[in-house]
C-alpha cells in the first residue's frame, strides 16, 4: 500500500514537472524575441500605366515604392502588395515582421524600404524581393506604434526618420530623444552620430541643399540648426529676424513630411500665417510669397487657394512673387497635397483637381468617390507620389479625439487616385 502510495507521487511529481517544461518552453516560443521575413515568390509587378481616376479604397494607408509597389505599416509588421494600380489591398507580395518589438516608422527611396523599431533596430528590405538588405542599431524613437487604425502616421510623417541626398548617394537620418544618427541608404554605415537633447529640441527635416535642420532651444535663444549631412557637423545657426519672443517653424516644399524640404516658415503666437523662408545653400532667403498659411511650395512654385482664387507665383521673383497665373473658375478649394510637377485641390462636394504649379492648367479632374460610398465625408491626412493621390476620408463633423470606428468613414477608409 505504502509502495503504491509513493508510486502515484513520483508520478505526480513527474507530471508536473512536465507540465511546467512544456509550458515554459511553449511560453519562450510565444514571447521570446522573433523575426519572420516572408520573401516574394511571385514576379516584381510591372510598372502601371494608370489613367487619371479613382483607383480604388484600402484599409490601411500605402507608400508607393518604385512606381510598382504599395508598402504598408503595421504595429509589428511592415509589408507590400501590388500592383500599385490595384483596386483593393491584395495577398502581400512579401512580408516582415518582428516581436516584440513596434513600427516606429517607415520609410523608402528607390527599392530600398527602411523600418525603424521601438528598439532602435533599422530594418532595410529590397522591395523588388522583400529580403533583409542590412539591420543595424540605430537611436531609439521616443515610442513605438503611435499611429491610428490607417497606419498613416507610420509612413507617412514618420516621427524622428528622414532621407535626403547627400553627394552621390541617399542618406538616412534618424532622430531619438538621445542621439541623432545618419546611415548611408545602400548598405546601413553609419555616417556620423551625435547625442543630443529631446527635450529642448525639435526636428524640423532634412533640406533640399543636403542638410538636417531642428529647432534648438537649449540653453539659449531659439535658433534653426543645420547640420551638414555627410559629416553630421553643425554649419549654420539661424534666427529669424524680428521673430517673436515664442515662434516656431514648419518645413514647406516637402517630398512628404520633413523630407528633402525647400523652404520654412516661422510663426509666432496668434499668427494666422507666419514668414516664408526658401532654404538656399548660403543661407534662407525671405519669400514672402510663403507667408500665408495656406500656401504651398512645389520646387520652385508658391500655389495658393484662398477665397475661391487659385494663384501660382513664382517663389523667388519680386517682393511679394510675381504671379504667374490665376484660376477664379474652380470655386471654394483647398490643396490637400503637392507633387513636383502637380497640385491637388479638393472641392467641397469632394471633387479632385489637380492643375500644373507653372501653369494652373488642369491635368485631371473626378469625384473622389468609391462605388456607393457617397461625397459626405472630409478629407483626413493626405500624401501623394508618382502620379498617385491617396486621402483619408473622416466622418462628418470630424472630432480627432473620436475613437477609430467614429473618426473614419468606413472600414477602408483609404480612397487612392491616379492623377
């Protein structure tokens, strides 16, 4: 009796023992760190040959890359799909991701796709295959995933990741609260890396004159610094004149947010507008054409839509920019995005112009409207590439403290347009 006793004990102990095995080993499966890249199996899609129209709706915000890709973020997972012409999101062409680490950000150029962790760790992808190019440790951002349901804010104003040109190659500039580092886009060298101060700083962007800016208010005035992007070295420390006591500063003339900017402005407390600034290579120079807030800079174009009047002007010639056109015939309009050769103006019943910044002359125009979906919605963030248009549409009235469900139209709130 007493040996049949001790039996069933040694067995219940030994059961245990390998409950608790299976459920550590199961456990460090689940949590332990992991990355999963899904490499293409298919053909790169070709290149899309698009008249101009409403192309389809998404769920989630893309990035065009190279012409044949649509690149999307999610909170773990960075991946694509394609053709870029497609009606609505498809099978991924390939995919990555990463546990447990965040998207921070995402950015590309060329065929190279780069995605910045909550970690620090900067991940490059080949678009054409979806393969690991290069992974180094780069500054941690001050959070990980902050962007709402569309992802947007991921890859569309990346928080604390920009790129320009620097000499012969594209550069990588990557800002955290405690260092700010540049890498070479092909291969991930580190460039130059500096410490710096996140609380008394602000990044501004990288210039189209090959230079990072922030707006450095540590121990002093307030003053844009701008770093030369192949050494990392301050060159420049500019405050505008008869700036107010508390300004600030916008970069303007973007290819998307804070990246390869053609100018600034600075405004002050209770301004409606501010003062243009255009970022030449001695220095900025004073546009005034850039004041008003709703105006916009397209390499060298000042567009603006005010009134019911749609100008273009020159951004360097004259006082205030000798205008070079006027258009009175589109009614009340507003520009919800730039490219270098386009400008794309939104009506209020949601139709979508787009006109040359040279000219004014009309390129295209449609209703932004999907299937059933209707014209009662407002326009959200906006971000346009190589022909193509996308815009959030948000419930009317938008409320941005809504909750995703309330603040978007529907579950693919994502309309993208050739233009």
């Amino acid at each position: 009796m007493g040996l049949t006793t001790g039996r069933r004990r040694i067995v219940a102990v030994v059961s245990v023992a390998v409950m608790v095995a299976v459920t550590a080993i199961t456990a460090y499966r689940v949590l332990a760190p992991a990355e999963v890249s899904t490499t293409a199996r298919g053909e790169y899609p070709a290149a899309a040959e698009r008249e101009a129209g409403v192309v389809g709706r998404l769920p989630v915000a893309p990035l065009i890359v190279d012409g044949r890709l649509r690149v999307y973020a999610a909170q773990r997972q960075v991946y694509a799909d394609g053709p870029v012409d497609a009606r609505h999101r498809g099978t991924p062409y390939w995919s990555y991701r990463r546990w447990p680490a965040e998207v921070s950000g995402v950015v590309a150029t060329g065929t190279t796709v780069v995605s910045h962790w909550s970690d620090g760790k900067l991940v490059a992808l080949d678009a054409r295959t979806g393969q690991v190019a290069w992974q180094v440790d780069g500054p941690a951002p001050a959070q990980g995933w902050t962007a709402r349901r569309t992802g947007a804010g991921a890859v569309w104003s990346p928080a604390g990741l920009f790129h320009a040109e620097a000499g012969d190659s594209p550069t990588l500039v990557v800002s955290g609260p405690q260092r700010l580092a540049a890498f070479a886009f092909d291969d991930g060298r580190q460039l130059w890396s500096t410490e710096v101060d996140g609380a008394c700083r602000t990044d501004v962007g990288t210039t189209s004159t090959g230079r990072f800016a922030s707006l450095d208010r540590c121990g002093g005035p307030a003053v844009v610094e701008f770093r030369d992007l192949r050494s990392g070295e301050p060159v420049d420390r500019w405050e505008p004149p008869g700036a107010a006591a508390e300004w600030s500063v916008t970069p303007v003339g973007c290819l998307t947010e804070g990246v390869r900017c053609g100018g600034l402005r600075v405004t002050g407390p209770g301004d409606d507008g501010g003062r243009g600034w255009l970022l030449a290579a001695d220095g900025p120079v004073a546009a005034p054409a850039l004041d008003p807030a709703d105006a916009e800079l397209t390499g060298e174009w000042v567009v603006r839509a005010a009134d019911g009047v749609v100008t273009g002007r020159s951004a360097r010639d004259g006082e205030d920019g000798e205008e070079v056109w006027r258009r009175t015939d589109l009614g009340p309009v507003r520009i919800v995005a730039v490219q270098p050769d386009r400008v794309h103006l939104v009506t209020e019943t949601n139709d979508l112009i787009t006109v040359d910044p040279a000219t004014g002359a009309e390129r295209s125009r449609f209703v932004l409207n999907v299937g059933a979906d209707g014209v009662g919605w407002t326009p959200g963030a906006a971000y346009a590439s190589g022909g193509y248009l996308a815009v959030e549409r948000l419930r009317q009235p938008s409320a941005s403290d809504a909750d995703d469900q309330r603040y978007f139209l529907t579950s693919e709130p994502l309309v993208l347009a050739a233009t």
